[in-house]
C-alpha cells in the first residue's frame, strides 16, 4: 500500500468511496497514518474448500468475540488481561487471538 498525506476530509475514513470504486483509503487511529491501496486484477477464481473453511472459521470466530464483548463482565476481564499485555494492539484482535484456539478448521467450537 501506498503512504499518502490525507486532506482534512479523509483523515478518518476507511474503506471505499463508493461502490464502484476500487481504491481503499485505511486510517491507523494509533500512528494517525493513513494507507490508500487498490484492487488491481482480482480473482474471479472459485473459492477453495480450505478457503471456504478459513472464511467459515473466521466468520463464526469473530461473531463469538463481537458477543463477548457486548457483555460487560466479560469484556471488563478481557479488557484488564489486554491491558497486561503489549504484543496485541486493539482489544478486538486481542479477543480474537485468545478465541482462535477454541475452534476447529470447520469453524465448530471445540468442547462443544
């Protein structure tokens, strides 16, 4: 990706201009450096079956980390082991990493 000094406009943006547009712009809320990138040539390849199951994976695991940290009790311990700890820099990533063993290439929480 591409540095670029943003105008006041952009500062916070994330994601698409539109729709039909296929540059990015991301802001680093931590650094205040915002990145610009674009699509180029994407793939119009039919997923894999391990590309599948990544994408199921992910999508079951982070649904699991949005509900634990709607629940204050539980985000509150997480936030307090988050904040013992320097190598993960957001509380989301931090919840996903800890939650990421918990489930199998499936996306099936182990233990049940």
């Amino acid at each position: 990706m591409a540095r670029i000094n943003p105008m006041d406009l952009i500062k916070s943006m994330s994601k698409k201009l539109c729709m039909h547009s296929n540059v990015y712009f991301r802001s680093n809320p931590l650094t205040g450096t915002t990145y610009s990138g674009k699509i180029c040539n994407p793939s119009d390849k039919q997923d894999s079956d391990a590309q599948t199951k990544a994408k199921n994976r992910f999508i079951k695991v982070t649904a699991a980390v949005r509900l634990i940290l709607q629940d204050p009790e539980q985000k509150k311990k997480l936030d307090a082991e988050f904040k013992a700890q320097s190598k993960i820099g957001s509380l989301f990533g931090y919840a996903m990493h800890k939650l990421n063993g918990n489930y199998d290439d499936n996306g099936d929480k182990i233990g049940g």
